[in-house]
C-alpha cells in the first residue's frame, strides 16, 4: 500500500520549527517536527470550521485578550508542550528522534523517516478525497536490518478534543461565543471514535497492523477538556521484516456513521487515489530554495486554504490552523499567485501533472467567485470584513477595499479564461454592488479603508 515517490525534499533545519501542513480542501493537518499530528480540521456547514486536536476550546471570556490569543495559537502549533505531556497524536514508536530527516514527498506529503540501532521507521502523512469524503492518513513503515529478531514498543493515541475553531483575532471584531464542550472518547476494536455532545460531528480513527485491525485497549471516557488515550503495543519484528502500521482519521459534520464499516481494502483504495493526486515537481532544471517555496505556497493555497463550501463554491481562507477566516483582500491576493502559477506552469511542473493543475486552479478561482458573490452574506448589501467558511459575515463593517477585490477578481478570471457564463451568471450580483459603492460615495459613508 506504500505510496510510490518520486522526490523526497528535505528540510532544512531551523530554529522557527513550525508545524507541517497538508490538506485536500474539505481537510487539512498539522504535524510537528517531532511526528506527531497537532491538528485535523474540516469544513462545517453550521459552524464553518471544526477542529480534532489536543488543546481545549478557546474560552469565552478571553476574545479581547490579545497576550491570551498569541498563547493560545502558539499552544496550537505546539510550540508550548501540553500539560498533559500529550502534544498531538498518531501512532508511532516509543524512544525514537523524530528529527533525523524530515521532507515533503512531491512538496505535498510531509515525511519522517527515523533510526535507531538498525531498525527504519518510515512515516508518512497525506490528506485525500476519495468517492466524495475526506480522509488524513498516517502511514509507517518499520523495517529490521538489525540482523536478528527486534521488539520495538509502540505508542498509539494523544490527547483528544472535538470543537469549533476558535475564530480568536488579535483586533476582535465581535466574538461567536461557543457552547461549553461536552467530549465522549469511545474505543472499541481498532478504532477510537470523538464526539463533542454540543458539536453535530464526530471523529473516528482507525488503526490498521497490515491488513487487518489493530486492536486497543477499550474505554470510555466523558468530560470537559481534552481526553487523554495512550496504548502501548509491542511489535515483533524478524531480520529484515517489514511492517507497515496505518492510521485513518474521518471526521463526519452530520449523523453519518464516520468510519463504521471502512476496511483495510478501502484503505488501500485512499492511498492509492492519494498517489494518483501528488503533484509532479519539475526535474529538468534541479532542486532550489525559491522554488521550493514558491511550490509550497501554492499547494498550500490549493490543499489547505480552497475550501469546498457547498454546490460547485469555495471559500478561501487566510490560514487553516490559527484563524480559518476568509477575507476579501487577503484571498484576492492568494488567488493571484494561483493565476501567475497557472500562466507558468511549465516552470514549476512536469508536463503529465500540468493538464491536472491548470484545471484545478480554474476550478478554484471559478468556485471562489460564485462564493463570494452567490454565498457569502451581505446583510447590509456590502462584504463584510471576514468571514467563515460557509459564507456566515463575522464582522459587519463596511471596508471599501473588501467592495473592490472581488470584482477584480471576475476581471481577472474572464481576462485569462474567457468564461462569459461565469461572468453573465454573477452580472446582476455585480450591479447590486457597483450601485451599492456609489450610494456610500454619494452619501460620504465610505468608513475606513
């Protein structure tokens, strides 16, 4: 079931270790430089954006603390270890350096591979949509070149909570207060399932031993923070024998049963169709740092920011971990490297993944247009300052530059890609909100810019 790679690029090392970042839209993920997963998220269609990580919901009482904020998102990243001694989640074994090599497989894929008196952990992270859902995927690969029999002692579980994101800004506009969580932790067989009694959503994570489960150890935990689950299996491996460990987190936004029924086929399905989506870096010319980033910014924009929101919509958020909020101006310029990477694809992709990309950007850009001017909330006529995912304004405050972007977002669109039914269908939105910016000339209510 592994995934077959091309481009292994490793990271540098660096004092500013952030977390590592992938996503499929609907899903994203964070994991930590020391292999463990700080967070999974996914689109709500109540709430906007829900959260799967080890720290507590933010409190009620601290949206206009700003010093509390930036703790709080530094706590997120982990960059602070939790209290509990859990700072993320996954599976993985016990006493090793996480820090040995860390890349991205086809800049997409964060990649860990660890060793220790000759035993090789392989660990790889992927986010995929396969048949309609989301799904984030933890894949290792234990191999003995030891020479001899080796036990290698296994920690599977973390620090659990289900809950809304935060939405926390450090200039708050007008909190959304968030009802009390109420987590349940249910493990049975091989699977740990999450549930937040005030949260229409549900977690599930599955755990696989090749082809067949991994069983746990079953519990059944209830309370008001984060819920900590810890298994410790031991693995037995022979001289050169291979493992190959497997974890799948779904996380479901409805009374859907996530994860009842899903087997080590489908599984094998999911990362296949993963291995179908990865991106081909352009070879001809070697690897370099800038364009190594430019890459990363842009799978990042397309993976973890370009959020399905409903019918053939996306929204595009700032950032899928700290504040999941979308603003105009901050998206219209996301979505420029998006039209200057699709104009110059040959620069930065092999031809066979090209076709691929250039529609996947048009898709985009297309669905970020009928967001903003078809689901996007206008209450007073004009764009907000930000929003949530699924087109809820947060803040009501007339900004003229947030009127602007996203017709010249359209502008931009039909220039490059021609598309008159795109253009003719959002033509009426388009006069609403011309006549709209004149009446707040006419009548000096501009407000801030």
């Amino acid at each position: 079931m592994s995934v077959q790679v091309q481009q292994f690029i490793s990271l540098r090392d660096a004092k500013n270790k952030k977390p590592l970042d992938t996503g499929c839209g609907t899903l994203s993920a964070s994991i930590g430089r020391d292999g463990l997963i700080r967070s999974v998220n996914h689109f709500h269609p109540r709430h906007g954006f829900i959260t799967l990580t080890t720290i507590e919901q933010f409190p009620n009482d601290k949206w206009y603390d700003s010093g509390y904020v930036r703790q709080y998102r530094r706590r997120l990243t982990g960059q602070q270890q939790s209290s509990d001694g859990f700072n993320g989640f996954g599976i993985g074994p016990q006493d090793f350096n996480p820090e040995q090599e860390i890349s991205f497989v086809e800049n997409r894929y964060p990649s860990f591979r660890y060793r220790k008196e000759g035993i090789e952990v392989g660990n790889l992270f992927m986010a995929v949509n396969n048949d309609g859902k989301s799904g984030f995927i933890q894949h290792l690969e234990i191999t003995n070149h030891s020479g001899k029999p080796a036990s290698i002692p296994l920690v599977v579980g973390g620090s659990f909570s289900l809950h809304r994101s935060s939405y926390g800004q450090l200039t708050e506009g007008g909190p959304i207060l968030v009802p009390p969580t109420e987590l349940e932790l249910i493990v049975s067989g091989n699977c740990i399932t999450v549930k937040n009694r005030n949260l229409p959503a549900k977690a599930s994570l599955m755990f696989f031993d090749g082809n067949g489960p991994l069983l746990l150890e079953p519990t059944t935990q209830s309370a008001s923070e984060p819920i900590p689950y810890r298994h410790e299996p031991e693995l037995i491996l022979r001289s050169g024998e291979t493992r190959k460990l497997t974890m799948v987190c779904l996380i479901s936004v409805d009374d859907a049963e996530a994860g009842t029924g899903f087997t080590a086929a489908d599984l094998s399905s999911w990362i296949n169709k993963a291995s179908e989506e990865m991106p081909v870096m352009k070879r001809e010319d070697g690897f370099d740092w800038d364009t190594f980033i430019v890459q990363r910014n842009i799978d990042y924009i397309m993976s973890c920011c370009s959020i399905p929101a409903g019918e053939d919509a996306v929204c595009v958020i700032t950032d899928h971990q700290l504040l999941p909020l979308s603003w105009n101006r901050d998206a219209y310029y996301m979505i420029r490297l998006l039209f200057e990477s699709e104009k110059r694809a040959n620069l930065l992709y092999e031809p066979s993944y090209i076709p691929l990309f250039k529609d996947r950007v048009q898709r985009i850009i297309k669905g970020h247009l009928r967001w903003m001017f078809e689901l996007a909330d206008r209450p007073n006529r004009y764009w907000g300052r930000a929003y949530l995912t699924n087109g809820f304004c947060k803040d009501s405050v007339f900004q003229l530059d947030q009127q602007c972007y996203p017709l010249l977002e359209l502008c931009d669109y039909y220039e490059r890609f021609g598309d008159q039914e795109t253009v003719e269908r959002l033509l009426p939105k388009v006069n609403e909100i011309l006549a709209m910016i004149l009446e707040h000339k006419n009548t000096g209510k501009n407000g801030s810019s």
